[in-house]
C-alpha cells in the first residue's frame, strides 16, 4: 500500500514533506526489537527517545548496531532550516539526520507516521524544511478556564504536527489565569465569577466573585504549573508565548484595581487608563513576573479591540496627549504600544500584538499577528515587520466546521476543513522582498461558546491538522484531494488516543443549494442600489444579488452581501429585469446569528414598476425582531402575479447588520 503512494511522491505523513523521492532498493523491514541509536547532545537525545517509547514502548533498543540511527550534524544536504531533516530508508537501515534537536524531533515524527502504516517500510529519500518558521495553535483558557494537563495534552498532539508554538490567552475579561505574587487578588477576584458558563457570566452581569464566595466558578494557573507547561513544552520543541491583554479586555483587571481605568468604576471598565502611571507600573511589575516565566521570544500584548471611549473625556488621558504632542485616541494607544515595547526591548524580549496596534503608527520592533483579514499582516511586513497570519476567514475555530444545525452551538460563521487548508498565507502576488516577511501561521481557538475541554478538542481537530500542513508543505506541494483522507486518519488515530475529534466521515457539507446555480429571471440582470453595501462584506459586488449563486452557511463565504449603512434602512435595491415580464415570485434570503451582530430584518417591501418611476407594491412583510440562539435562515418572498420590468427589493432594520445572498424572480 504505501508503495503506491510513493510512485506519486505522496506518502501518509502530514504535514506532506517538502521533497519524497522513492529509491530502486529492496524495503526495509522493521525489526521486532530494532536497536535505536542517538548521536545528539544528552537533552536532545532523551527528548528523542521518548517519541520513541511513546509510540513503540520497550519495543526499541538503544544499541550501538543500529537498524534505526538519527544523526546531529553540522550540515545535511538539501537542509536550509533549522528544523529541517533528512530521512533515508534503506534496506538495513533507517537514517535521520539534521543539524539540531528540532529537525531529529520533526524527523522521528515522520517516521513515526510511516511506521504506523505498516512495518515495511519502501526505500525512499526524504529532504523536508518548513515552509514557514512559526506554526503555531492559540488556546483561550480565559473565558472558560482549562488546566496543565489539557495544555500538556494538546500540546502532545500538535508536537506529532511539527507545530512550534502554543499560544496561551491568559487574561480577558471573563477571567485572569496566570498567578502573579505581586498581585494576589488577581487570582483570588478576577479568576472567579458568577455563572458555569461564559453565556451564564454575561446573562448575570458579567461580575466576579472572590474565590471562596459559594457558586465561584472559574480557575488559574499557578506559576509552577505554568512552568511546568514551558518544559513539557520545550521538550517537544515548542515555544509557549505568554499573552496579557492591554489596553482592553481588561474589564477583570479594572474591576480588582478601579483606579487603573479612566472612571475608577469597577465594572463596564474594558480599557486602562493611558493617562495613569499607576497603569505602567502594573503592567510593568505583572511583566516583569511573566518574563521570568517564560523565556519565549516573543511576548503577546493583545491590542486589540480598545473601545477608547473613557480616554477622549479622561482628564489624565488628556493631559498625556498633550504632553507627548498625540493628535487622537488611536496615537494614545500607540503610544502604550511603543512605551510596552521599549520595556519589553529593554528585557531582550520582542512585543506580538493583534494587527490593532498598528493603529496610530506600529511600535518599531513589534510582530502583527493579522486577524481582521490579511491585509494589515501584508502592510506590516510591506514595512519590514514581521507578520503571523491569522486571518478570521481561515484560522478561527471556533466557527462551525460543519453545518450548524447538525453541531454543538458555536460563536457562527462555517468554517469546514476544506476553508482552512485553502488558505495561502503567502500570496503569489507579493513582491518577493516581502513574503520573507510572513513569517508564520496560526490557528486561534477562542472559546466563548465552548465550555469543556471535550468542546474544544472537537473545534480543534481536525481544522488543527489542516494549520499543521499551511505552515509546513510548500504551497505547490497541497493537495486537498490527497489531503483530506490523510486528515480522516489522523484524526481517527486521535480518538482511539482518548482525543474527541470531529469525525469527517460524518460530515454534512455547505448549506443546500450552496453548490448549484439557481436560474431564475433576475439572474445576471443590473442591480441599482440606492443603499450601498457594507464595504466590509461586499461579496461580489453588483452583481451578488442575481449571480445565480446561493450563500452558504457563513456570510463571510464570498456570496453573502452585508448591509449596514443607514439608520434604519438597510436595503433597497432595483433589478431591471430589461423588458416587461409576467413575474409569480420574488424572495430574498436573511440569515441571523446573534453573537456577531447578524440579524434578521425588520421590514421588508416588495414593488415593481414597468416604467422604472412609478411602483406598486406587492407586499410589506413585518419580521418581530428578536434574539435567538445558533443560526437560522428566513425567506422574504412574494407569490402571485405581476407585470414588471423593475423589481425593487427594500429591507428596513432596527438592530445590527443583514445579509442577503440572492434575489430570485420566477
């Protein structure tokens, strides 16, 4: 079986390596009791044979005739990272070789894959470097708190991906989770709040609770724990990288110390106060505590989503901005990024932040990591910054990966497996001074609608295993058809593990409809607006509406158009129809999904006219508008019969945005 695989340069390791060669030799058989030896510094080679009995227990031996040799050295071939590796299987032996800990840790990974498929192993050539030096998987353990051992458990199942980094978002406002000594009520206050779940948290007020309070719910991890993390980390060549928010989400922070916010209220305080130098020196001293935690490189500071409202009326912020000559709100937050980044500087360590603090002028060493789309990361690193991508469209799990109605209740949108190993965070299409610039990829579960541990495995796998390959195989090296059933593995081999993964053999797929054209009379007829579309969500411009295409599950699909730039009225649109047309239907399609703002409208009218100037209406349609839980879809139609040439469609609302895919006239 793997034979086959290997005359198409495709074997069953993911991430695919960057270069398989298949070799005209006899196979090599594993032994039952093959003879492993190590020649790497102690650390690297007990870190190595671990992966070793992890797998195959006492069935290795460590020997000095060996069937299975892994090799550091100062050069390999073909090797330019360092994590890359080389692997020869040959008949008797079984080499890796690669010029640090890393690239045998990556190399014994690979072999452990092939291995599982079977002990003969074909003769073959393996080069591999990553494709990108920073692959890395965020977990929020803020907005439902998850222990070291669920940490050390992901972090066991992403090391087996060749991912490198963990990203730990430890403070937001559901919940701070790092013990810093200096600030005990940080642990004993703003950790513990009212209600099991993050949905309960904000039905009852979104307070918190000390600690000892009957029905405290919540949790922390200490400072050994947190250590302990680190290691069992580094001993699988992962980076663990620290990130406190600042300025916002920061509402536990102000609640336990008032008097860092702008109105020294303790709650509804999401934002420092900029103004204050009592903000500083907390930052300062929790830093100060993290830094001696983690030895990571890089430190992350969030950034984003500083509502900045306090600070325009805030006498201190005020009083800063004066001083130090800044023209608006978004300079002030400059301002904290650059002051942030010049301590952590000054600590031989590098700022991270979302692409927020780009705003008001990026901090001169600072590393964006791009989530609203991917143009601010493609602007940071078009200025020599460094870039991780992490793009909501591709890289947020917490989305559905299948549909909705079919799945445990998620923040929204759809994101299968399929829209995440689409994603190229290297476009072609930029200047090849810049891609050096993107240096890494990141998936992000962020976990306010998953409450258990259980949840969470289930949104992290497989899309994780999808990551894993973006950051790693050479982009001409993907193939989603080749792919998806390496994931289907995978993934079953995670559950006989104990892991609670998405099961792809169950998978529903996009909405009905999603993947055949509608032909109707309006299809590819002019659309006039009289309300323009949301540029943030313009799908396919003037001609989304009666292209033919129906939107699926999620409204950022590319066929989806959003609507929110006046008061009330959201959409009023004419389609010419070119001539005048018996008509019996007219309908529109809405979606609703609360958590992002997405609602169903409020009004909807329905007209036609044959000259253009003078309409009739054929319905007004009253929607109650009201909050609901999940997704859900309305149609807004018409039936009967009609004369027109122009159709126009007008959707009035009184709360948050819409979205309509289609406009279909029978």
């Amino acid at each position: 079986m793997l034979f086959s695989f290997l005359l198409s340069a495709v074997i069953p390791v993911t991430p695919m390596p960057a270069d398989v060669r298949s070799v005209d030799a006899d196979a090599f058989v594993m032994p039952e009791h093959p003879v492993l030896s190590i020649q790497a510094p102690a650390t690297d080679s007990v870190r190595i044979a671990a992966c070793a009995v992890d797998d195959w227990g006492a069935r290795f031996n460590i020997g000095t005739k060996p069937q299975v040799r892994f090799v550091m050295t100062d050069s390999v071939a073909g090797v330019v990272s360092p994590e890359g590796y080389s692997l020869q299987i040959a008949p008797d032996v079984v080499t890796a070789r690669a010029v640090s800990g890393a690239g045998l840790f990556y190399a014994m990974q690979t072999l452990r894959q092939l291995v599982a498929s079977g002990d003969t192993l074909p003769a073959m050539d393996i080069v591999d470097n990553p494709r990108l030096p920073y692959r890395g998987m965020m977990l929020d353990i803020s907005r439902h708190f998850r222990d070291k051992e669920f940490i050390k458990k992901q972090i066991d199942a992403v090391a087996r991906l060749k991912i490198n980094r963990v990203h730990l978002h430890l403070t937001d406002a559901a919940g701070w989770r790092l013990e810093i000594k200096k600030y005990p009520e940080l642990t004993d206050f703003a950790a513990w709040r009212q209600g099991n779940t993050w949905k309960e948290w904000n039905a009852q007020g979104n307070k918190y609770l000390h600690r000892d309070d009957p029905g405290a719910v919540g949790g922390f991890l200490t400072q050994d724990d947190a250590r302990e993390i680190v290691k069992y980390a580094a001993d699988r060549y992962i980076t663990v990288i620290p990130e406190i928010e600042m300025p916002s989400h920061s509402e536990e922070v102000n609640a336990t110390f008032p008097q860092l916010s702008c109105t020294h209220e303790q709650y509804g305080q999401p934002d420092f106060c900029v103004g204050n130098e009592l903000t500083f020196e907390f930052l300062q001293n929790v830093l100060d505590e993290v830094l001696e935690i983690f030895p990571s490189a890089d430190i992350h500071i969030g950034g984003d989503e500083a509502s900045k409202r306090a600070w325009k009326d805030c006498a201190l912020c005020k009083a800063r901005m004066e001083a130090e000559g800044l023209e608006n709100v978004d300079e002030l937050q400059s301002y904290l990024i650059h002051r942030i980044e010049q301590y952590l500087n000054s600590k031989g360590r590098n700022l991270l932040g979302w692409d927020e603090i780009m705003e008001g002028g990026l901090a001169p060493n600072a590393t964006v990591m791009s989530w609203r789309g991917i143009e601010g990361g493609i602007r940071a690193a078009q200025s020599g910054h460094r870039a991780i991508m992490s793009p909501g469209a591709y890289c947020y799990l917490d989305n559905y990966q299948d549909a909705p109605p079919t799945q445990p209740e998620a923040i929204g949108g759809y994101m299968p497996l399929k829209t995440v190993y689409s994603y190229n965070p290297v476009p072609d299409t930029l200047d090849a001074s810049v891609k050096p610039w993107i240096q890494g990829v990141q998936g992000n579960l962020w976990c306010e609608y998953i409450p258990t541990a259980e949840h969470a495995e289930y949104m992290l796998y497989p899309r994780m295993i999808a990551i894993a390959e973006i950051g790693w195989t050479p982009q001409e090296k993907r193939d989603w058809d080749d792919f998806r059933p390496r994931a289907v593995a995978i993934a079953g081999a995670m559950r006989e593990r104990g892991y609670n993964t998405f099961d792809l053999n169950t998978e529903h797929g996009n909405k009905p409809g999603f993947d055949t054209p509608v032909e109707h009379l309006a299809r590819g007829k002019k659309v006039t607006y009289a309300v323009p579309w949301w540029n943030r969500y313009t799908a396919g411009a003037d001609t989304t509406l009666t292209d033919g295409l129906r939107g699926g599950w999620n409204y950022t699909d590319g066929r989806w158009q959003g609507f929110l730039n006046r008061a009330d009225q959201r959409v009023d649109v004419t389609i010419d129809l070119e001539k005048v047309t018996d008509i019996s239907y007219v309908g529109g399609e809405f979606m609703q999904i609360i958590g992002p703002g997405v609602w169903l409208p409020q009004r909807v009218e329905i007209s036609v006219s044959t000259d253009g100037k003078k309409f009739k209406t054929l319905t007004v349609i009253n929607h109650e508008q009201k909050a609901t839980e999940g997704l859900s879809f309305k149609m807004f139609d018409w039936q009967g019969s009609a004369r027109a040439r122009y159709v126009r469609f007008i959707a009035n609302s009184a709360e948050g945005c819409q979205f309509l895919d289609e406009i279909i006239v029978r």
